[in-house]
C-alpha cells in the first residue's frame, strides 16, 4: 500500500470561495485530519456531513508552538504508516504553515508521499482589503517568533498568527521599540469571508482589542515620516553617504584616514570622562561621536572602493564568534582567566602562516598613550617569561631607579634626568601590572583628584572673597586637606 499524505490549504473565507479541487478532494477522502476547527470553511463542511479529526487539544497541552507542531506532524506520520490521509490547513500549504514544513523535512525519512494540492492564500484577499500592491516592497512575518532586527518599516508588513491578546501584546512591544505609541496599525480579522473586520488603532491600543483570535493579522503601513528612523543604523548609513556624496558637505568630502585619526582619539577620550563621570546621557552622546567616526572611516574606504561598512561588521562580528568557542561552539571554560588565556591562544593561531613581524611588540599600536603603550609591551614580554614572578624585585627596581635619578637631578643633567624619570615611571608600571591596576586608570583617577580636590580650594578661597594668590603655600594646603577629609 502507497504510504501518501495530500496537504490543501482550506483558502482564507467562506465555502464559496474555496477551490473546486479542493472541495472534491475533501470529498472523497475517507480520513482527514485538519490543523484546528476553528476557521469559516470547517463549519460550512461540517454541515454538509464532513467529518474531520482536529488538533485543537493538542495546543492546551504545550506553552511553545513548535512543541504542538512536532505532535502534529508525528501524529500525522504515525497515521501515514498504514493508510492514505488528508491533511487540511488554513489558508495556503505554503504561507505561514509551519506543520508543513516539518512534514515534508521528515516524510521522506519514512518513505511517505507528500502531495501539496493546492489552495488560496489570506494573502491576496488582504492585498485587496488594504488597496496595496505588494510590489512597492512587502514583508510577512510571524507574530509567535517576531524578531525586532527582521523588521523592514519601510516597506508595508503583515504580521500573521496574532492568536490573541498574549501575542499582540508581545508583538506591540517590540513594534514600539522603533515606532511611536500613537503610531497607527490596522487589526485584520477573518479577511476574506463574510465577517471580515479592518479597524485601525492606534500602537499602544494593539493588545486591548476584544475581537483578536486564531484569524487575526497585523497590518503596519510603511514609515514616511523618516525622523521616526533617526535611531537604525541605516540611517545613520544614509546620512553619512550623503554628507560625503556629491552634494554633500565640503569638510566632510575631504577629510581621509589621515586627517580623521586625531579625532578618533579625542572622541574615546571624551567618552572615558563621560563614563568616569558617570553621566549617562554625555555618555550616550560621546558613543556616538566615536561611531561617527567608525562611520566616516568606512566611508572613506567604500568611496575609495576598498571596502565598507559591511566589511568591518562582518570581521568583527566573526572575530567575535572565533575568538568565543566557549558560547558558540560548546567548549567548556572555568573562568574568566581561562577566556582570556583561550582569546590569546586563538589569536595566535589566528596569525599562523601570516608574515611574522620582526619582533612581539611590534603588535603593540605606537600610538597608544605612554603608560598603556608601556603595560602592553611589559605584558607581552611576559608571555614568552620575561618576567619576575615576585613583587619584590620590581620594587627594588622602583628604587634602583629613583636613585639613579636622583643623581642625574644632583648634576642637574636634564637631558639623563628625562630618561632615568621615564625608567622610574616604566618601573612603576610593572608593580601596577603585578597588582592588575590599569595605569591609565590609575592616574585619570589620580588627575581626577586633584581637579576635584583643588575646585575645592579655588571655591573656599571664593567664597571668602580674596585672590588666591594671597593665600600662603601652608595655607592651601589645609584646605587641601579639609578636601581629603570630605572624601574628594
């Protein structure tokens, strides 16, 4: 016996607008067996004594879609084995159904037939509905897995399977992620029969409508208004090709990697002083100033056909995977200790079978501000044991070379002063390594410090109305220390 299983679609409306090959297949089948009962056509056919096995029970017994869609199919399967079925869905076999998906993945395992005949989507009857053409750029989407980066607002949307308020309250969340509460959405129920319902609501109503069910979709016009998309990163795309196109803005059209490099390392240090100050809403702004900067960069690169915005996302984004194997391909770790051991290890494969530099601190940027440039070269001698295990050297070091300055500051020798102040400063790094303190951290605090600490004074020193070059050294210094006491 042909193991066989014929899948219709059951159209989106009433009896008379269902095909009449589907209807005759309807007929003639002796076991079917229909996703859920609750759709116009079932009633009618029942009446006309159709018997159907439904999978409505199915749905109480799971929280996730994709556990009744696997017991549908496996039921479905099961039954396939030793007789000829008819499976009947909503709508089309192929638009929006995911039971048929799965079917035909896993019916040839079993060697079963699988026969789609056909029928009419919700689709067209929607495009009417609407008075739209879906040429003009269209997207359909699936209200149970709706994901906020698939979105296209630019183009009209359709979101299908809004079941009931659970969903459409989900999916109103993430639509006011990118669009205004009082944005206006049409609430489609039962397109194309009879009780067919088109009612615009504003967003932030979505998930308060009495008459959502299994037949209800979501209309989203397409966004005009583009102030509402300031926050996408294509956007920004946008703006910064125009700013460098040929209509653009004169300084930015001239600037190259060159004359832009400074400005990439003014931006991240505004960016540290806003993070260091906690101030959220500058830091929000100097974040953005350094992605202006990536923007331009790239830019630059994709006006000079070199490459794009795309490439530097795509090789930092696989970068990221690579360098994780521990989140995306299932490797095990301790700790964070561990990770970064891994990364270092990773890298370094990374760079087989690349030309070699002439030495391991060739890695480390030029650029760098001194005292991280100096942290980075320590770190990478130690990798390969240039390094004293101990604390204790290292401040016999610091001294030795206090010492050494002290002659050079005896002779009054500027130019060995300048070097032997520099070893000092070198020496100190490795104790702050030792004790895994950042350097630059460590003296931004300390500059921090003494800004707050002598704002202080120059405030006292205010408030008693003098200058304050009236004040003694001594006396400076004890408000100075009123500071300390006050924890600036």
């Amino acid at each position: 016996m042909m193991k066989k299983i014929t899948v219709i679609g059951l159209g989106a409306g009433d009896l008379e607008q269902l095909p009449l090959g589907v209807y005759r297949l309807l007929q003639k089948a002796d076991h079917i067996y229909i996703r859920t009962n609750e759709h116009p056509v079932v009633q009618d056919l029942m009446k006309e004594g159709l018997h159907f096995n439904s999978f409505d029970n199915v749905y109480e017994k799971y929280d996730q879609f994709e556990e009744v869609y696997e017991e549908i199919v496996n039921v479905l399967i099961s039954e396939a084995l030793h007789k000829e079925i008819l499976y009947a869905v909503p709508g089309h076999p192929f638009v929006a159904e995911r039971t048929v998906q799965l079917l035909v993945d896993k019916c040839s395992k079993y060697g079963i037939e699988i026969n789609i005949a056909g029928g009419q989507s919700f689709l067209d009857s929607t495009f009417t509905s609407l008075q739209i053409d879906p040429i003009e750029g269209f997207q359909f989407l699936d209200a149970t897995s709706l994901q906020r980066q698939q979105i296209q607002y630019n183009q009209h949307i359709i979101i299908c399977q809004m079941y009931d308020q659970f969903i459409a309250s989900e999916v109103k969340l993430t639509l006011m992620e990118d669009l205004p509460d009082d944005y206006e959405v049409m609430i489609l129920t039962a397109i194309g029969s009879e009780a067919e319902e088109v009612r615009k609501v504003p967003l932030y109503e979505l998930d308060r409508q009495s008459t959502i069910s299994n037949l209800t979709s979501l209309y989203v016009p397409p966004v005009n208004d583009e102030k509402l998309l300031y926050h996408t990163f294509s956007s920004l795309r946008s703006v910064i090709a125009i700013l460098r196109g040929p209509d653009g803005c004169p300084w930015d059209k001239k600037q190259t990697h060159q004359s832009l490099k400074k400005y990439i390392l003014e931006e991240a240090y505004e960016l540290v002083d806003a993070i260091d100050n906690d101030d959220v809403w500058n830091t929000i702004e100097e974040l953005g100033d350094v992605l202006l900067q990536v923007m331009l960069h790239a830019q630059i690169g994709d006006d000079d056909g070199l490459f794009n915005i795309d490439d530097v996302v795509r090789s930092i984004t696989e970068k990221m995977i690579r360098r994780h194997p521990h989140v995306f391909a299932g490797e095990r770790v301790v700790d964070s200790d561990e990770v970064v051991y891994n990364w270092e290890q990773i890298k370094q494969d990374e760079k087989k079978g690349m030309q070699h530099s002439a030495s391991l601190l060739e890695e480390v940027p030029k650029s760098l501000p001194g005292l991280l440039r100096a942290y980075k070269y320590q770190k990478k001698a130690a990798q390969v044991g240039f390094d004293w295990d101990d604390v204790s050297p290292m401040w016999d070091k610091v001294r030795e070379e206090i010492e050494e300055f002290q002659v050079e500051a005896t002779n009054h020798n500027q130019k060995n002063m300048l070097t032997e102040f520099g070893d000092i400063l070198f020496a100190l790094v490795n104790i702050s390594r030792y004790y895994k303190i950042d350097p630059e951290e460590a003296i931004t605090s300390a500059n921090n410090k003494f800004f707050k600490r002598f704002r202080f004074i120059e405030n006292t020193v205010r408030d008693e109305g003098k200058e304050i070059e009236s004040f003694s050294l001594e006396q400076l210094d004890e408000i100075w220390t009123s500071a300390k006491k006050k924890g600036l």
